[in-house]
C-alpha cells in the first residue's frame, strides 16, 4: 500500500508544474496571478509560502538579480523532481495548466515585459511611466509622460501593452539611424 502525499507537496508540484508548462520564467505577481485569480489551482497564501520553499529547496531560482522584480523558473533538480512526480498532480488538472499556458502564454509575457503606470501630481496633470522589462537584465526602456487628465493617462496605459513593440522599435531606429544614412 502506497503512502498518499500530502496537499502541501501536490500544491508545490502543481506550482513548479506551471512553471514548466509556461517555459518562461514568471514573476511572483504572475504566478499569483495565475495560480488564484485567474484559475483556482492554489489560494493565494499558498502561493506565497510555496515560492520561498521551493527556492530554500533549490527547486526554483531567480535567473539574475538585476531585474527589478524577481522572476523564477525551475531548476535541473526542480524539473528531476516534477519529472519523477508530475502523475501524483490529477490529471485533468494537469491537461487544464497545460491548455491555459499554451493558450495564454504570449499575452502573460506581454503582461510581464509591458508594464505601465500612472500618477496624479501636485499641479493636477498626471504622470504616465511606461516600461520594457526583460525578465533577466530587468528594465530595458523606461518613458515618462506628463498628461494633462486622468482620462489620457488611462487610456494611454490602456494602449501600451499592445503599443509597446512600435514604441520601442521606432525610437530605436530613430536613435540608431544617423543624418546620413549610416
């Protein structure tokens, strides 16, 4: 007779399993994201006492220090470990993590690498901060604009994940291309 384990270590599997499936590394706000609001895999709390364990456990690890925010991905012994008890996650729960990341794999990095904010200043304008991360050499471009209402601020933010790419690559190539054609 085979001992049952524990909800706790399925709740770790289930964890490192969506790291697996999304094969990118994730930030702790989207595994939250993820895991609790957008399906119902794990509660919050247990996300938040997993991802410390599984790094204690080097089972996950944060690819580079630099970012701004941490992202994890699995480790060798992570995936060894996963390998040898993914079967002990139920299976439908398994094909259910697997079709959400290949379903919503591009608009999760999407979220993690466009990231946008605003503020209200002293003076009644707003401030508006668009950003480009990388999960490994952390922020990559960073503009800040002053908007004249709330309304311009929020729509801008609206707009910058799917406007990010041009932004970046026309004010690159408007950087990089010289007077005469160089």
């Amino acid at each position: 007779m085979s001992a049952e384990m524990p909800e706790s270590a399925i709740n770790k599997l289930i964890l490192m399993f969506v790291l697996d499936k999304m094969e990118i590394p994730l930030s702790n706000s989207s595994i939250i994201d993820i895991c609790t609001h957008r399906n119902s895999w794990l509660s919050y709390l247990e996300c938040e006492e997993i991802i410390p364990t599984l790094l204690d456990n080097k089972l996950v690890y944060v690819p580079s220090e630099h970012a701004s925010e941490p992202y994890y991905t699995l480790t060798y012994e992570g995936r060894n470990c996963l390998a040898m008890f993914f079967n002990k996650i139920p299976q439908k729960l398994r094909e259910e993590i697997a079709l959400y990341c290949k379903t919503n794999i591009q608009n999760i990095k999407r979220r993690q690498e466009y990231v946008s904010k605003y503020e209200k200043m002293a003076d009644g304008s707003y401030i508006a901060t668009f950003t480009i991360r990388e999960p490994i050499m952390g922020t990559l471009f960073e503009m800040v604009v002053k908007m004249d209402s709330r309304a311009s601020a929020i729509n801008a933010t609206k707009k910058w994940i799917d406007k990010a790419p041009d932004v970046y690559e026309s004010i690159f190539v408007n950087l990089l291309t010289t007077e005469d054609g160089d």
